[in-house]
C-alpha cells in the first residue's frame, strides 16, 4: 500500500467540491489545505478546532491521527492503523465517486476485530468516539482516522429546503450553499454578516444557524415580513430592517457581505443596484469579505477548479469565482472577494 500522506484528511462532500475547498479554508485558517488526486479528500498541515464542521456545509467530517493512501486491500489498511483501547467506540466506512472492489461492511468488520483484540468496546447507537474509512474511486484511494463531525448524509438539508418555509420564492437560495457562503465570507471572525438584500432571509438565517450576529436589509416590505416569518420558523434570532441597500448605514463591526441579488424579468436595474451596494460599503469604510452569488447564462458544470470572471465587478477585489449549475438555461457563480477599501 502507498502512503500518501500519514495525519489528518479533510472529507469533502460531493454537491461542490471547490467550494467546500474554499469553506475548509475559511474554517480552518490555522492549517495549509493541500489537494490530493482525489476530488473529495484534501490533506491539512497541522492541527485546527475541527468541531467547526458541525457548522460547514461542504464537509463530511475530518480524520484525524489516520492518513491517505492507495487502497491495495484490508490487510494492507490495517497494517497502517495502530489500534488501541477505547470505550464506546464503533468503525464506519463509505464511499466516495463509484465503487472500490471491496465491502464496506467486512472492512468495518475487520477493523472493528482489531480493536476488540486491544480491548477496545462498541456502541454503535451512541459511540463516543468514531473510526472513519472512505474508500474513494476517483483516485483509488483510502483515507482512516477518527472522524470529527457529522458524517456522511446526516445533515438534513432536505428538511431546510427554502420551499418548506412559509415564505418563499423560486429563486431563493438553496440552503446548503447559503451556509458556505457564509461561512466564506466570515470564516472565524467575529463580527456581523450583513445580507443588503436579503429577499426571503435565507442567508440571514444560515448566519444566524451557525451562531453568527447576522443583519438583513430589504426595501420591500414585502420581503422584510416574510424574512421574519422565515427566521422564526426555523427558529433564530436575527435583525431584519427596512432600508435601502445604496445608503443604509451598516454596522461597523461588519465582518462579511453575502448577496444574492435579485435578477428575472421583475428586477431592473440589479447591476446598478449591486453596484452603488458596494460602493456604499466602500464609503462606510467597512473591511469585510465579500461573496457575491450572481445569475449567468447557460449550464456550467465545473464543480473541481475555479472559473473565468467575463465581468466587471467595481468596488471589490475578487480573489476567486466559481460555476454553479441550476438548469439548461440559468446558472450562477460564485465571486469570493474582498471590498477595495479607499485610500
């Protein structure tokens, strides 16, 4: 078996693997994010508070005290784990891109055997500790170690749908990449994530699930309503305000800017709108990151490397910006950036 990389391996979920790339980056700033030939497993350098990923949208769980490697077979993965006594524990394996010739369940199994013979007990209803495995075709890869965070499939997105609120518009954003972005644009900082144009309050409340002081500002009153019919719903605390996004005097301790700015048929003028928004942070003299969701044409399904930004965008510096799929004939990006303060 090829040792890749002995230490801790980041297990991303398959929706995005670049942004939840750029969302272990944020999370995790104590760390170098390294990738691998694998879309979905990426190597961190030293250690960081990796419960994080209980409040990440990107990220399966981190393995830690394990590595990477080549998967040859399960004599050869247990030949790398140093298994010792532990109470309470169980070993979960799964799968990532297709299929590896070899059954989760006897890997469990077999692993599972090593630690019994060390002494080591079992609850698989309530474990406090977890050994993960994630065999990996894409790369034919194996990662271990002990997981830190939820897992795989065990967040429950569906049941936050924006169509499940009781306020919601088609084009509101879906969940789980409102809650990268935010956490893209405020990382560990603390501080405010300010929506200047909230609609119906989904990335005001993905700042709000994931403990942050969050504000959202719409001028439709419409919209200010419904947002707040929204955040108690699910259940949060957060301000929501009347205002208009060009001149509202937002909070100085304002951290990031998240906007999905409206577009269809119904919104003229949403360039300018954006546009003035920005400027607007620039003459507050407000110091945040930026993450910009914006319409384009057509389908882009890059979901691996960043893409090519064919706009202009004043007021911001961009760092990175990538494609995001919604049907034949609409798509969006994802523009990370940061506001061009003024001299």
């Amino acid at each position: 078996m090829e040792l890749l990389h002995s230490g801790t391996v980041i297990c991303l979920r398959g929706w995005h693997p670049a942004i939840s790339r750029e969302e272990a980056k944020a999370m995790f700033p104590e760390v170098e994010i390294i990738r691998t030939d694998s879309r979905r497993l990426v190597i961190a350098t030293g250690d960081s508070e990796w419960e994080r990923t209980e409040n990440m949208s990107g990220t399966e769980c981190v393995l830690t005290g394990g590595g990477l490697a080549r998967w040859t077979n399960v004599e050869d993965l247990i030949s790398q784990i140093s298994p010792s006594k532990v109470e309470d524990m169980a070993v979960e394996c799964w799968r990532h891109e297709g299929k590896i010739d070899a059954s989760s369940k006897v890997i469990e199994q077999q692993i599972g055997g090593v630690f019994y013979d060390n002494g080591s007990t079992f609850n698989l209803s309530k474990p406090k500790k977890r050994f993960g495995v994630v065999l990996d075709a894409s790369a034919n890869c194996v990662a271990w170690g002990w997981m830190i965070g939820p897992g795989p499939g065990k967040q429950g997105w569906s049941s936050m749908r924006a169509n499940k609120r009781p306020f919601f518009r088609p084009v509101s954003l879906e969940p789980r990449l409102a809650r990268a972005a935010v956490n893209i644009a405020a990382g560990t900082k603390t501080g405010t994530v300010v929506d200047p144009m909230c609609g119906t309050g989904g990335i005001v409340i993905e700042a709000a699930l994931s403990e942050r002081s969050a504000l959202g500002v719409d001028f439709d009153p419409e919209m200010v309503i419904g947002s707040k019919q929204n955040l108690e719903w699910a259940g949060v605390d957060a301000i929501i305000k009347r205002g208009d996004s060009t001149i509202f005097e937002f909070p100085e301790d304002t951290i990031a800017l998240v906007v999905d700015p409206p577009y269809g048929r119904n919104s003229k003028g949403e360039d300018m709108l954006l546009e003035n928004t920005l400027k607007n942070f620039q003459k507050q003299n407000l110091d945040c990151d930026v993450v910009l969701i914006l319409p384009t044409e057509g389908k882009q399904d890059n979901l691996d490397e960043e893409v090519e930004l064919d706009i202009e965008i004043p007021e911001v510096e961009v760092k990175s910006c990538y494609a995001i799929p919604v049907h034949k004939s609409l798509g969006r990006i994802m523009v990370i950036a940061s506001i061009s303060l003024q001299d």
